[in-house]
C-alpha cells in the first residue's frame, strides 16, 4: 500500500459540447449542479444487486449456522417451500422499506425525491426502420404459411366431400332467394312482391336441414303427397314448400273456332317441357317450379279479374279455371290455369297440343304481367320533389304543357291485360287468314305469280306483307306490288298507285282485292310489254263499263296496234274469266266489194275483231303466249 | 286546342242573367249543344314591401285545362308568362310571407259551355268578389291554331249571334300575334286583360 499511487480520476473539466454554430462557436452545457451530479451518480448505482450480494450472505451465514445444527434443523431444511418462503420475506422487507420511504419522502422534510434526467437514448431511425421491416417481415411469413396451410386443407377437403355442406349449401340458396331467419326457422320468399308485383298470395318457404337418418329410408318409402318432400340425398337442405305451390302450372291458350281448335299454346314459364315434379328435385328447380306455380297464378287471377270487369259487347266468360273471350265472331280465346300437384301427376298431364307451340303469343302473355311488374316498381324520371309518384310521364308533363280535357280523358285510358291478349289473338288470327288467303291464291293461281314477303320484324298487333305479282320470265318487264298490313280486326291495303283500301276481318275481301289486282297486272304488262316490241298502245282502260257485268270488280282492257298500224289487238281481262284477246286487221289482205263497201280505202277504217282462241295456243303463259302473237302479226305484215 | 277569342258583351241595361239567357237561345238555335260548365277564375297577389320593387302575379285556372294553374307574374317592364301543374297553388300558399292575396280582387268568368260544329262557345258571368261585372264570350275554333287564318270565320261567327256588338278588330292582345301559333296561355291573356278593365270599372252593383 505505500508504494502505491494516489491516481486521481475525475471528469473532463470541458462540457459536453451541446451544438456548433454555423460561425464556429461552440456552446456547452452548462455543467451540472453538485445536487444534480450527485443524483446522477446515485441513479447509476444498482441497489437490487447490492441488496441480492447481503442476501447471498446472509443464506451463507445461515447455511453454515444450520450446518452446525443440522440434526434438529433437519426438519426445516427440507420443507418444500423455504425458498418461496424467503424470496415471500425479503419481498416483504423491500416492500415495507419502499413503503417506509415513500412515508418520510411525502413529509418532504427528511427526504427530497428529485426527477433524474435520464439519459437519452441514442436512437437511429434507419436502424429502427430495418429492425421493424424484419419483424414485420418474419410475422407476415408466418402468417402467409399458416395461412398456405390452412388452404391447402380447405381444398383438400372440398375434392374429398361428397355432400356438402349445409352452410355452403344455405350460402348458395342465399345468392339466388330471399331468405330471413324469424327465430328457429329460416323463411324465404319466392314471391314477385320485390319486383312490382301486387298479388297477395304469399309465396313462403321454409329451409330445414336435411336429417341423415332419413337419406338410406328415402327410396324405400313412398313420399308422401301432402307432406315435406325428403330432398336429394346430396343435398343437404331442405325446402318445404306450401301444398298451394306445389307441382306444375301452365297458362293454357287457345284459339277454338266453333269447337274445333285453331291453334293451341301452351304457356309455362320453364320452357316447352315441363319437368316433372319428381321428389328428389333439386330444391333449384323445386324452387322455380313453385315460383312459376305463383306466377301463372297471379297471371291468371288478373286475367279472370279483368274479364269480370270488361263491358265486352260479347261477354267473356270465366267458369272455373277458364276463361273464354270472344275474338272474332265464331272465334274464342280460351285461357285456361293447369295445375297438377306432384301427387297425380300423372293423371292429370294432358296429351302435348296438337298444333305447335306459337312462341309469340306465349311469349307476350307473360311478358304483359312482367311489364305490369316492371312498371309498379319504376317510375319514369324526373321525380318531382314534391309531386306524386305514380302517374305516367304524360300525366307530369300535362300540367305545363297544358294539355286539356280531351287529352286528360285519353290519358287515363289504360289497357288491360285481356283486352291486349285479345287485341294479339286478334291479330294472330288476321294474319294467319292472310297467310292462308296469299298461299291458297298462289297455289290456285299459276299464271302471273303471286310471291309474298313477310316482314320480319312486326309488332304483337301490326305486321306487314308486301305482295309481288309477276310473270314467270317477263318479271323484268312488269311486276305489281301490293303492301298489306295486318292489324287487329282489319287489313289495309296500300295498292300500286298509291291507293289505300281498307278492309275488314273477313278474308273474302282480301281475296277479292288479289284477284282484281291480278286482273289489272295483266293489263299493264301487255302494255309494258307491247312496247318492249315496237307495238303502240292505243288506250286503256282498268274499269271497263262495256260488256257483261262481273260479279267482283270490274274488267279491264287496252287496244295495241302493231308497228305499221295495220293490225291492232285487244285485250280484256275479266277478274273472274280471265283475258280474253281479239285481233283486227286493216286492211284486209283480201278485198271483195260489197254493196256497203265498194271501195278498198275504206278498209283502213279497221275491221272486224276476230277472238284468238288462247288455249290453242303455243306458249307457257299470258304474256308469253301474248309476245307470240305480236311476233307472228309483226312478221306477216 | 285551336284559337280562342274573347270578347265583352256589352250588357244594355239588362241583368246578367238576362244577358245569358238570350245568348243561350241564340246559340242553341244555331244547332249547339250544351257542354257542361266552365270556370275561369284569377287571383292576384302583391309583393311585399320588403322584397323591394312591387310585383304582381296573377294565378289563374281555366276549367278547360283542369290540370293547369296559369300564373303571368307583372314586374312592371315585362309580363312572364308561366304554366305549372297543380302543385303551384300550394306554392303560392307557402310563399303567402312574400305575396299576399288581394281578396276583393278575386275574379271568374263562369256559365255555360256549348259545342257546335268546330266552335266551341263559353258564355260567362264575371264577377269580381262576387259582385256582377259583365258578360263574357269566349269562343274557340279549334281545327286552327294560326289567329290570322280563322279570324276571318271568327269574326263572322261571333257577329253571326251577337248582332252589332260583335268585335270588329281582333283583340289587342292578339293583334301582334297573329301569325303565331296560338297556345292556351294566350286564352288567358285575354282573360286577365278583361279582369283588370272589370276591376277597373265602377261596380254595376247589380247581383247576378
């Protein structure tokens, strides 16, 4: 010890230097109190450690003391719990000292706690960022993985189940009906009454899950009539439905006349074939088959409501599930609601309808009753503020535009969904009387041909037929064309010149009218093709008032002379008979003098007509026959 | 919709009721039958001080167009002219703090309503809060909707059953308008004119 040197350390006398200026000063801290350094130095000194060396002595000292004594401390040696004992008690002293001195410190006469500044941490954020992208990262693999795990499980599952799941199966129902839980059961609802419909049927079901005992004694069991149907074995939902939707429904419409049928349509929403309501149906299909079920009802309540209602000068009648309008006289429109119930199904299917199906009608009469929907539900726009909701675009617009009492009247005239039916079975027996008049007059009538062109597109009460009539080979020569529209009770006839004729539903009249028009054709194209050969055309005439009268229309003519003039050729052409053809020579190629006539010069006045006996002739048609007869009187002159 | 013409009838010292019931003789015996009845009524409204320059709107209806209500709003320079719907009244009555109904200026035109032939022919009792005005002769053509082009066979009807005192000139309103398409606005023009001269003239005092 006394060679030893007394080496000093102490602190810097310089303080830490706080911040540089821009012109190089330097400013320090300023250097801490005596109190503050002190504080300082007793922060540092760890009293836990101290504290933990006195306790390690004192086990020591008491080890060695129970040493000593170890025979009747024996005992208490091995007690389980000494040593929770001892960390229990010297817990207990740091305790009741902690608490001794928070007691003398809050009497703050003894005994000052002053805050100690602690010393910053140096933090570096770049060295933060890393450290956290790190752990994130590692977290998100974890996570991923798990995640990768799980999925593959879950697909694994799925390629392994062969039923599926009631949840998955309830979440697939979810997406396509409306269901809502009303305590224990799950309700859903396959009315229209979203979509604009008013009918008040409710259409309810009930989702139950399919019970596993019942899958094996399914098939051996008859299924019930009335009761729940046991759904598909794979299937793990079920869907009762209420026996007043149960099986299949069709509209049914027909168009009798008198007793026998014109054409027949079945209507049901699910195509031409209904399927039958077997019981192990898909609860989809069971579904929409009751949906349809709904419909057809709605359809025909609103039907038989209206048809009640109507003032028709010839009633309509409604007796059980019919209803029977009367079209045209001696023609019915029958529609009938056809529901079997999945029980006597098999009893109940009516034999498939003789004629085909018209998808028109079929067609429209669904698609009214949706328009009804469609139109409950959206109004046009704009929407006043203010205003009603309800009336019609038209109805918006009368206030500001004026419109008056005569305008009002008609706009609250609306159509029923019968008299629309009845206005388009109107117009589908129109225009299949067309069809029969233009095909039969083009079968009787082999002459000028008579071609029609049915317009494609046509609304559900107006189409349009544009006829052709021409000669086989002198098409280019001469061809009449008629444009007829169909409507509802009536035919308008638009002719060649520009006149309109209108017509009512009988098909006499159409007749009538092709057969005239045939008869002026033949006319005109004698003439169109008289001057194709040089010949001249005297006069003509389409309403001849000379001759026999003609029971329909009148008979037309035209008088042509030959390039010379010494041969002239007349024409009649009667609806009914047909042409008939005369010709004259002048002069005469022989002379006798007569009494009368003693000169020759008076022979260029004109002769006498001579009938062409046209049956004799050669000649494929008419006008063929009529281009022979010009060319041989051309020729001989 | 064709075009209207209104005109007075002078009243010759005869009541109102008078006054329609040779009317009617007159026209029934041209061959016209009765249509039912008409309404023209008019009210008018102020501005309030407080909105500044004073302006006057005239509402009006015409049982003709029931689903109209005619509003012409004065500003002093110019009249606007407005058609609306049905709701207007209800505007009017919300803006009752701004415009505020002049109640003995509420005046109609009502009577009879006749059809012959293409004319349509309105004989009507005007009062103005309820007290008897005149007599007013609304009569319609209504295959043409030009003024200019039937004036002519208006002006020949109209003398053809109210003798001498049938218009001579078209009304004043119409007379810079004759080439124009007629509109049923225009009929209220002349409605709202012949109102301001009822309320301008002394009260005959005479209850119809």
């Amino acid at each position: 010890m006394s060679y030893s040197v007394n080496i000093s350390v102490e602190a810097t006398i310089e303080n830490q230097i706080q911040e540089i200026q821009y012109d190089g000063t330097e400013i320090y801290q300023p250097p801490l109190t005596l109190s503050e350094s002190l504080a300082k130095y007793a922060q540092k000194i760890d009293f836990s450690k101290t504290s933990e060396v006195d306790i390690k002595k004192e086990e020591s000292s008491e080890d060695s003391k129970s040493d000593t004594d170890s025979k009747d401390a024996f005992q208490s040696s091995i007690w389980p719990w000494d040593s929770v004992r001892t960390k229990l008690r010297s817990s207990l002293q740091e305790i009741c000292v902690l608490a001794d001195v928070l007691a003398i410190a809050k009497e703050k006469r003894y005994l000052v706690l002053d805050p100690v500044q602690q010393e910053p941490l140096e933090t570096k954020p770049m060295v933060q960022i890393y450290a956290r992208k790190k752990a994130l990262g590692g977290a998100a693999n974890v996570l991923l993985a798990g995640a990768e795990k799980m999925k593959n499980s879950q697909t694994e599952a799925a390629r392994n189940r062969t039923t599926l799941d009631f949840h998955i199966e309830l979440l697939r129902l979810r997406q396509n009906w409306r269901l809502k839980k009303v305590s224990n059961t799950i309700i859903g609802d396959l009315s229209y009454r979203t979509t604009g419909s008013k009918y008040l049927q409710t259409g309810t079901f009930e989702v139950t899950k399919a019970e596993d005992e019942e899958k094996p004694s399914s098939p051996p069991s008859s299924p019930l009539p009335g009761g729940p149907i046991p759904s598909k074995p794979n299937s793990a939902l079920r869907v009762s439905i209420p026996t007043e939707l149960q099986g299949v429904a069709y509209i049914e419409v027909l168009c009798q006349k008198d007793q026998e049928d014109l054409c027949s349509v079945n209507l049901n929403l699910m195509g031409t074939a209904p399927p039958p309501s077997n019981p192990d149906m898909h609860w989809q299909q069971k579904l929409e088959a009751a949906q349809n079920v709904l419909f057809c009802k709605e359809l025909f309540n609103q039907l038989a409501k209206e048809a009640v209602q109507l003032q028709a000068p010839i009633p309509h009648m409604v007796v059980g599930n019919q209803i029977m309008a009367t079209v045209l006289p001696g023609i019915q429109l029958i529609i009938g609601l056809r529901h079997s119930t999945s029980g006597d199904k098999k009893q109940q299917t009516p034999p498939p309808s003789k004629s085909d199906h018209d998808h028109v009608l079929e067609h429209s009469l669904h698609q009214l009753l949706r328009e009804v929907h469609h139109k409950n539900t959206h109004h046009p726009f704009p929407h006043p503020a203010t205003g009603p909701l309800g009336p019609s675009k038209k109805r918006m617009l009368a206030g500001p535009l004026a419109a008056d009492r005569h305008e009002l009247l008609e706009m609250t005239k609306t159509q029923t969904l019968l008299e629309q039916i009845v206005q388009q079975a109107q117009h589908f027996i129109m225009r299949m009387r067309t069809e029969y008049v233009l095909d039969t007059i083009a079968k009787e009538v082999k002459d000028p041909l008579i071609s029609s062109h049915w317009n494609t597109l046509n609304s559900p009460t107006h189409s349009c037929v544009k006829i052709h009539i021409s000669t086989h080979g002198y098409d280019a020569v001469c061809r009449t064309p008629l444009i007829i529209h169909v409507g509802e009770k009536s035919l308008k006839c638009i002719c060649r010149d520009g006149k309109v004729m209108n017509m009512s539903y009988e098909p006499q009249e159409l007749r009538d009218l092709i057969f005239c028009h045939i008869s002026q054709h033949q006319i005109v194209a004698v003439q169109a093709l008289a001057k194709t050969m040089g010949w001249q055309a005297l006069g003509n005439s389409n309403h001849l008032g000379t001759g026999a009268v003609e029971p329909l229309g009148n008979s037309s003519s035209c008088l042509l002379s030959s390039p010379t003039g010494d041969r002239i050729i007349a024409v009649r052409c009667e609806p009914q008979a047909g042409p008939q053809v005369s010709v004259a020579h002048s002069p005469r190629t022989d002379f006798f003098p007569s009494r009368l006539v003693t000169e020759r010069k008076w022979e260029h006045l004109g002769g006498q007509f001579r009938d062409v006996r046209l049956d004799k002739m050669e000649g494929r048609n008419f006008l063929h026959k009529m281009e022979l007869l010009m060319a041989s009187l051309t020729s001989n002159s | 919709m064709g075009v209207t013409i209104l005109t007075q009838f002078n009243t010759e010292n005869r009541s109102g009721p008078q006054n329609i019931e040779i009317l009617s003789k007159r026209i029934l015996a041209l061959g016209a039958t009765q249509q039912g009845q008409f309404l023209v009524d008019c009210e008018t409204y102020t501005s309030v001080p407080q909105l500044g320059h004073q302006r006057t709107v005239h509402v009006l209806h015409n049982s003709e167009q029931p689903a109209t209500v005619f509003s012409l709003l004065e500003t002093g320079a110019k009249t606007i002219p407005l058609a609306t719907d049905g709701l207007f009244d209800l505007l009017m009555m919300k803006m009752s703090h701004f415009y505020t109904s002049k109640k003995q200026t509420k005046s109609e035109s009502k009577g009879p309503r006749y059809e012959i032939g293409d004319f349509c022919v309105k004989l009507g009792t005007v009062t103005v809060s309820s007290n008897f005005k005149g007599v007013l002769v609304e009569v319609e053509y209504r295959p043409c909707v030009v003024p200019a082009m039937c004036w002519d066979l208006l002006k020949e009807f109209l003398q053809g059953f109210l003798g001498l005192s049938g218009p001579t000139t078209p009304p004043t309103y119409l007379q810079n308008r004759m080439q124009e398409n007629y509109s049923p606005i225009d009929t209220i023009h002349q409605y709202l004119e012949h109102f301001t001269m009822f309320r301008k003239s002394p009260g005959i005092g005479m209850r119809p």
